[in-house]
C-alpha cells in the first residue's frame, strides 16, 4: 500500500482505476492493488442480489407516466445526496426507484410503483447497544416507548474490529436486522450477531448504525454507536419452590390469543424433588391437549392432541431425571407437519422416546382450563423449582442446530434473557413466558395464572 499527498488540482480520489484502489483512512490517502473480495454467499446478501437483479424488468413494466414521477421525485432539492469526497449529485429516478424497494424488500415490505410520500424520519434515539461478551445475555438494542412503532420500521448494520485500538470503522457495517415496528423498548439481533461474528472478544471493538425507515423506504440518518464490549450484568433470573403437597398454580379461562398450531416449542428449567411412583404434572390444559408431565418413573413426557382428542405424539426422555437438586434446561420442539419432534436436556439432544399416531394434525392450544405442578383439582402435584417457563406456538425451532439451542441457553449454561415482553428469541411475543417461574406475571400474551397455596421463593436459581 502507498501513501498519497494531493496537489491543487486534485484533492482527492476514491474508487478504483486500473488495478488500483484509492481510498483514505485516518493516516491521510492511500493506493493499494485492488484484491477480489470474499464472496461467501450469504443468505442474506445472495436474496439482496437476487432483488436488485429484478429491478430493471421492474423499471421497464412501469408506465411511462410513473417513470416520469419517480425522476420528478429524484430531481427534487430535497434528494441531493453526496459521494465519497463530499460532492453533491442528483440520483436518476431508477436508482432511487431501486434503492426505495431494495429497502423494502429486506423489511419484507410491499415494493413500490410510485414513489414515497411520507417526510424522511429523525435518526432514532438508542439508550444502549448491547452485545454478547462473556456473559452478556442478548445482542440487543434498547430504544424509548413507541420509538419503533408506525410508521417507523427499524433497520440496523454493525461492523466489529479485532483491535481494540481501532478507531474507524473496519468495513461496511452488516445487516443485522431489518424489523416491522418491532415496538416494545428492546429488540434482538441476537442470533444474527452470533451467525456474523459470534461472541465479543476482549480485544473487539465494533460500530453500529440503526435506521428508523417508513414504510415507503424512506431511511433516517443513521444513529451511530460504538462498543468496545458489553458492560452489562449478566442476566439472573428467580425461581419459585412447590412443596409437591399443597401447592400449584391455575388459569380458568383459555390462554389470550392461542390458536390450533402445527408448531410449537416449550422451554423450562426444573430443579426437582418429586419421588419416583406417581406421575406429576409440570404443565396442562382441559382435555390433556397439552400434557407436560413427570411419569411416574421420573422420566419427562409431553403429550400434545388435537381439537377431537386424538393423540398425536408422546414424547419421553430417555432416561429418568434424578431428585438431586440438580437444575435442569428441557426444550420441546414439535412440529407436526413434519413429523419431527426433539427434546433437549441441557442443550444436549436426548434421543427421547418418541411414538407419533396421528401426524399432521393441529394441536388445539385454545381449550380452557389450564394448570401448573398439579391438576386443576389439586392431584398429582409436583415437588420442585420451576424457572423460564416459555413456550410459543408459531415456531418449531431445529433443536439440531447450535444457534437456536443458544437462544435458550448461555455458553455458560444458564438461562438466556427472553426479553421483558416475551419476545426473543422469535420476534413475536411467546403465549407463556413465566420469567422467574412465576406464572401471576406472565409477560408473555396469553394472560397470568392464579397461585394456590403460596409457593414460595427457590433457595436457589439455575
């Protein structure tokens, strides 16, 4: 690489020309030979290719009265944009037509014939960036109530350093996330951080840039943040203690917003006590729809039917799981459709036992009549802890992919942080999210549950 000093007829030069890339950083301008990049056809960048290389076919299938008012749009004072030494240039009508529905596209918006209407959005206001280090729970961002709500989509890139002494950005950020009115105060990029560049290291620095974009394109400035590591405290949760005797917790009326699902995933951790020899009841619903329970050989077993009762699957660990005081992560992934069925237990695949009957069927989350560590009539209570219950019926993860055990479960083998709306790790809030094992808060959709008994707090939490 060779340094660079202008003279008075030119002051700069940036791009390439015969085998030469002209660029500066902050020691003043260089030449380098210009290397091929890295083409690792990503999902992502191969689906943005693939969208801009419609964009001429769609160009041509407008009217000429709508080309017209896409390059009135481009001439407009307001769209004066600026290269990379800082001069003014006017974009033609095709390119912005490209450059609106290419933002649209990664938001998974309608694209556009005419051009946007809406004002250009003020760059959002962040509070925190927060990336996982260490223990660190999310890659998230936190932003004020209703900063990302309609018409305001939130679009975010980052980029990561390996030298902490790095004090410009090392290349273009990466999308991380591209989201429709996300809402809430917080909002996870999380598995597509870890994906990219996966966990922060001691010696990283990173820069991020977080876009709030309309719904016809329109994108803010970017709201730009820098990180060396995330200082966050490492999320601890609580748990709460049923003495297996008198204690449990119930819900009347059916769960808010439930719908028959072919996909679901459940997600809890337990510390239990129970004696082996009678069968007690972790989590279910009138007519055993959804049947979550401890056998009475302490093996774990989830029973999901159908509206009419069918059984459709029966899944059970293969093993007991021992009264050691011992706490324990448990995921449940069903999906139906395609007859595939997993369970986890501290994030290792268990080989569960499993029989299917009816495949293909729906199970019916809507019935009324729900209860937690015993039946609704008090029977078959469960002795134990119980924390982060989740379970979500829009999603049944691959538990055979690493990524989406890390959603659940930190690299130091406690709970991840499931957000305070119940919205990680998908980006819909989950029906049951019981942080901390109590379910009068749950902070997922479906409504709180009622305790009966006074259980009390776990002496300890996993």
């Amino acid at each position: 690489m060779a340094i660079i000093k202008m003279g008075p007829t030119i002051v700069g030069v940036r791009g390439t020309i015969g085998g030469v890339t002209f660029s500066e950083n902050k020691g003043g301008p260089y030449a380098k030979i210009w290397n091929r990049p890295s083409n690792p056809l990503q999902p992502k960048q191969t689906a943005h290719r693939a969208v801009l290389a419609t964009m001429p076919s769609l160009w041509r299938a407008l009217s000429p009265a709508q080309q017209t008012a896409w390059d009135v749009f481009a001439d407009l004072p307001a769209q004066e944009r600026f290269n990379a030494l800082g001069e003014s240039f006017f974009a033609s009508g095709f390119n912005w037509f490209s450059l609106i529905n290419t933002r649209l596209s990664i938001v998974g918006r309608s694209l556009r014939s005419v051009p946007p209407v809406l004002s250009v959005p003020s760059p959002p206001t962040i509070s925190l960036l927060e990336l996982p280090f260490l223990d660190a729970q999310l890659a998230k961002i936190v932003y004020p109530s209703g900063e990302f709500s309609a018409p305001h989509d939130v679009v975010i890139f980052l980029a990561q350093a390996n030298s902490i002494g790095r004090i410009v950005r090392p290349s273009t950020p990466k999308l991380m996330l591209a989201s429709q009115f996300p809402g809430d105060t917080e909002t996870s990029f999380q598995i597509p951080w870890l994906e990219t560049y996966g966990f922060v290291g001691e010696d990283s620095k990173g820069f991020g840039e977080i876009h709030a974009q309309t719904t016809d394109g329109r994108r803010s400035a970017p709201t730009a943040l820098t990180f060396i590591k995330s200082d966050a405290a490492a999320y601890t949760t609580t748990a709460l203690e049923y003495n297996g005797t008198t204690q449990f917790s119930t819900r009347a009326a059916a769960l808010t917003g439930v719908f028959d699902s072919k996909q679901c995933t459940f997600s809890f951790w337990l510390r239990h006590n129970t004696a082996a020899g009678t069968s007690a009841i972790i989590l279910r619903n009138n007519g055993l729809r959804i049947d979550l329970f401890m056998a009475s050989d302490n093996t774990i077993v989830l029973r999901l039917r159908d509206s009419a009762g069918l059984l459709i699957v029966d899944i059970s660990s293969s093993a007991p799981i021992p009264a050691d005081s011992t706490w324990h992560s448990f995921i449940f992934s069903a999906d139906t459709a395609l007859s595939r069925y997993q369970l986890f237990i501290d994030g290792i695949d268990d080989s569960p036992s499993i029989v299917e009957t009816n495949p293909n069927l729906a199970v019916e989350f809507s019935q009324n009549l729900w209860s937690y560590a015993a039946t609704t009539l008090g029977t078959l209570f469960t002795a134990a802890c119980f924390s982060e219950i989740w379970m979500d019926i829009t999603t049944a993860f691959d538990l055979t992919d690493p990524l989406n055990i890390a959603r659940f479960i930190s690299p130091e083998g406690a709970p991840m942080d499931l957000g305070n709306q119940a919205h990680f790790p998908t980006a819909v809030p989950a029906i049951i999210y019981f942080r901390g094992g109590d379910p009068t808060t749950n902070t997922g959709t479906g409504g709180v549950f009622i305790n009966v008994g006074a259980p009390g707090a776990c002496g300890t939490s996993p």
